[in-house]
C-alpha cells in the first residue's frame, strides 16, 4: 500500500536518524545551492536502470528510490519517442534511446554502485511515486545526480513538481541545443545502427583484446585462447559479479571480490588454472570464442552492457 508522502518522511527519519541540507550545483557556475529537505546517508546496493537504484540504510533496511524530476530512457521496455521531444517516431529513433538508456545506466553504475550517498527529499514534491518507490535527490561527492543526468543530456526531465524544475529545464534546454547525449537521437538516429553512441565519454572497462585462436588445436590449448579487460581510469573499478559472455551465451561470471585498478589489466583464459590478481580461469571444457567471428559482452551484476566488442 502506498504510504503517502508525510509517512514515507517519517519513516525514512526513523530509519536513518539524521537530516540536513542537500547540496546541489546550480547552473553550470561551479557554485551550490541547498534545498530544505530530510537527508540520509545511504549505501546504493543496486543500480536497476539510470534512474532508479536501490538502497540500505545504516539499520540494514532497504528501499528503491526513483530520481526525483528526471527520466532516462527505458532499456527494458519499449520507449516513446514523443517523451523525448524531436526524436522521431521511428524504429531508428527508438533504437537510439535505448542505447541513449544503456549509456545512462552504465553512468549511473560506474558513478553510484557500492558507494555511500546521501539522498533528499523535497518539500514540494510527493514523497513516493506511484509504484511506491521513494522519489528523492542523490548527492555524491557533493553533486546532485539527478541534475547531472540532465545537464549531461542522460535524462530528461519529468514534468512535476519538484523546487529544482527551473534549474533542471535550463539544462535540458542547453542539452538540447548542443546536442548532448539522449538529444543527439534528434538529428542522427541511425547512430546506433552505425556503430556510434550517445554517449560523449565510454565506459572505463573495455574489451582491449581477444585472442580467440589459440595455438595449435584450440580444444587443446584451452589457456591460450583468451580475452582481457582493461581499465582506462584511475580509480578501481569492482568487477565482483560481472559476466562475460559470447554470442552463443556461453558466461563467465567475475568472482566475488575482484577488483580491477586504474590503468589495469585482467586476462580471462577459457581453461583451468589458479586465479591471480591479473588473470583468471573459465574452467570451460571446450573453446567459447570462434576464430571466424564471435562478440565478446561485459555487463555489469546488473545486467546492464558495460563494453562489447565484435571481431571477424
């Protein structure tokens, strides 16, 4: 049953114990406002698409909070491209904002996933949306997220009401006219058909080689057939669950605890061995990766594509 907004408030004041102001960056100055509203630190345990994650507060209670004011496209669902004001209503289009939707929740996992964050109410808005989910600011590193979705054209913004909606749709407007992101779909959606993105920065995690023929009789030299994921940030990037997988859905999937550091490589042999801190083992009984052609997929615990590289 939905609790409604003044009890939704007080149970998150119950179950975190703390309240605040929740810096947001204003219009692209470098300088912060703050909104009068109830804030909490909490830990986001899983990043479900670029605008929902959910979370654990300090007492090990969980809720799913919806980004206030913002919607990044479906990635599960069909989009409406009518939503998205310009992009045309057709299977390009739409094709489009589901990468456009990848992209942000690939943002949104690198950015947020398994990170300590701080999220806030507004007082002029409902406090849960209609599914139940708690509708709220999320600040790391003293940026406002949701604003940032927008600003970086990852989002649109949600018409409600909300204190920040002038400040959101001055940034939707200038990501509009540059182009940014989502609104790229606007004027050249057959960008996912060519091979481009929506997205100005790629992921940190890529797939830097594959070495699908191994020497000899493949079935025989297991080790020697491999790929490796490098990371080209500077900061370590928790690969604890994450799959690799080819296009026939042979997986592996990354053991708990692995951690790849900026400017660093893993090497995954499709045979047995003993794990390092640079390679693992697939333990796979037969050859995954064809010499003819084959798409190596990296995606994230959440399902969400992190890097994908075809070869012929």
């Amino acid at each position: 049953m939905d609790r409604g907004p003044a009890v939704a408030l007080a149970v998150l004041v119950v179950a975190s114990g703390c309240a605040g102001l929740l810096p947001v960056e204003d219009g692209g100055d470098g300088n912060t406002t703050a909104v009068l509203a109830s804030s909490h630190s909490v830990t986001v345990t899983t990043v479900v698409d670029g605008d929902t994650i959910k979370v654990r507060f300090a007492n090990g209670t969980t809720d799913t909070v919806r980004l206030l004011g913002v919607d990044t496209p479906e990635t599960n669902a069909e989009n409406s491209p009518g939503e998205f004001e310009g992009v045309p209503d057709t299977e390009a289009g739409r094709a489009c904002l589901r990468e456009a939707g990848h992209n942000a929740t690939r943002y949104m996992t690198r950015t947020l996933l398994g990170e300590t964050v701080q999220i806030s109410t507004d007082a002029a808005a409902d406090g849960r949306g209609y599914y139940g989910r708690l509708l709220a600011y999320v600040a790391h590193d003293g940026k406002n997220i949701n604003y940032r979705l927008v600003d970086s054209g990852r989002a649109r913004v949600y018409d409600s009401q909300f204190t920040q909606s002038d400040r959101f749709y001055a940034a939707e407007a200038r990501a509009q006219d540059n182009r940014t992101g989502v609104w790229r779909c606007v004027d050249d959606p057959q960008l996912v058909a060519d091979g481009g993105t929506t997205e100005d920065t790629p992921g940190s995690v890529v797939v830097a080689r594959i070495h699908a023929d191994a020497a000899g009789d493949d079935r025989e030299n297991l080790n020697d057939e491999y790929v490796v994921l490098a990371n080209r940030a500077d900061s370590t990037v928790d690969l604890s669950g994450w799959t690799v997988s080819d296009d026939a859905g042979a997986t592996y999937t990354v053991p708990e605890g692995t951690e790849l550091s900026g400017d660093s490589r893993l090497t995954i042999r499709t045979g047995s061995g003993t794990d390092t801190d640079g390679e693992r083992y697939w333990g796979y009984g037969r050859p995954v990766w064809n010499n003819d052609g084959d798409t190596v997929t990296v995606r994230a615990a959440n399902g969400t594509v992190m890097a994908q590289r075809t070869y012929d």
